[in-house]
C-alpha cells in the first residue's frame, strides 16, 4: 500500500509527463523540493518528444534516431540536476496514443514505486493532445493499480493525491492556480535543470518569467499586500480530487 504511515520509508514522488521537456518546464521545482528533503521522485517519461517538442533538431538535418537519443540525454541530465529517476517509455509522440498496453506498463510504475503524490498534466490541451492523453493514461493507470483483481505484480496503491501541473496555455486549458508552491529555494536547481533542454531553448526566459508571476501571486496570497520587494518563485497546480484532511488550513 501507499507507504504515507510507515515513518521509515522516504516519502514518494511520480510524475507522469509526455514528453522529455515538460517534467522541467512545470514541475521542475516541485521535484527539486522532494528531492532536497530526501524523498524519491521517480519520472515516467512517456515519449522523447522527438517529433513535435524538437523541432530545432530538425530544421538542423538530424535524424529520428537521433533526435530520440539528443532529447533523451538532456531528459537525464535534467533529471540528474533534480535529483530523480527517469523511466522513458519510448512511446512516439504527435501523436502520444492512450492505449490499454501503455496504461498496463504505468500501472506496474505506480505499483513499483507506490507513490505518495502524483503530478501529471491536466486533461485540457486544444494545442497539445499528447498532454491530456498522458494525463488520462496517468489518471486511470492509478485507479487500476488500487484494484485488488487487477492483473498486475506488486501490491496495490493507496489512493495518493494529484497536482496537474500548469500547461504553456492555461488560458485556454481551462487550467486553474488552485496550489502556488513555493520553489525559492531550488529556484537555481530548476533553471539549471530547464538550461540542459538545449532543443527547446526558446522556453527558458519564458518559464523564468512565469516563475516570477506566480511568485507575485504566492506572496499576495500568502498575507497582506505590504507592496515589499521580494524574489519569490512559484509553481502553480490543479487538484482533479477533493483534498482529504482533519483540519482546515
């Protein structure tokens, strides 16, 4: 079962993302924060993002193969600089397909790992279907490794709670900041993280920017608004389940 009562185990993270990119980009922060207290993170990484994340790769001549394996090596080191585990699928994307064999592998992940906290895109994305396949694929893989009959090795899984991580257009992904974390303090571990994403380079002042915004947002939250200069860098996240808790905070 989900270990959240055994005090000597490491608590447990999974993220499920589609692409080598998007565990950086959303949830780099949050990884690092996991990682810094001592808990496990563990990256199921569904696709490389060859085709559709990469395309300075291939305006410059290279190849599939290679753009597979180009965009793999910077997911390690990113994940390396994190402090986690990434797990590549190798599923193809654009498009990512939801299929039962690929839901049947996440389900042996979450039984493996047995995670306290799962993140993963939200189920909206007009301009990304990989996302919203990833997120589905994620969501059900959990509910099917909870069941007892399921035909899977490994104990069954609590019930850990889910953070869907901000999409590039929230706007229009019906995307909410329901959860500002406060990611100061591995603030410099994320950004050096996003900077081995050589592919998508284009992204790094963007999440940056987004970084500072949320952090306004966090600290306007957080208490009065005094109007003091701060350098507070946030993650903003959904909830698709009702937070459970015996007290009210």
């Amino acid at each position: 079962m989900t270990h959240a009562n055994a005090p000597d185990t490491p608590r447990s993270t999974l993220v499920v993302t589609a692409h080598a990119g998007d565990f950086v980009w959303r949830a780099g922060g949050a990884i690092a924060l996991a990682a810094s207290r001592g808990e496990k993170v563990t990256i199921a990484c569904l696709t490389y993002g060859e085709r559709g994340e990469s395309a300075k790769a291939w305006r410059e001549g290279r190849k599939l193969e290679e753009i597979k394996a180009m965009r793999r090596g910077e997911a390690e080191a990113a994940a390396a600089v994190l402090g986690a585990e990434v797990v590549f699928f190798d599923a193809g994307d654009y498009p990512l397909t939801v299929s039962p064999e690929l839901t049947d592998r996440l389900v042996a992940v979450y039984r493996e790992v047995q995670p306290d906290v799962v993140l993963t895109h939200p189920l909206d994305d007009p301009y990304n279907g990989d996302h919203p396949a990833a997120a589905r694929m994620a969501l059900d893989a959990r509910v099917l490794a909870q069941a007892v009959g399921y035909p899977a090795g490994g104990e069954v899984i609590g019930a850990p709670p889910v953070f869907l991580f901000e999409p590039h257009q929230p706007e229009m992904c019906g995307f909410r900041p329901e959860v500002l974390l406060d990611i100061s303090e591995v603030w410099e571990t994320k950004r050096r993280a996003m900077e081995c994403l050589a592919a998508q380079q284009h992204l790094w002042d963007y999440y940056t920017d987004l970084a500072v915004r949320r952090g306004v947002q966090l600290k306007r939250n957080a208490g009065p608004n005094l109007g003091l200069a701060h350098t507070t860098m946030a993650e903003a996240y959904m909830r698709p389940y009702p937070q459970v808790t015996g007290e009210l905070a």
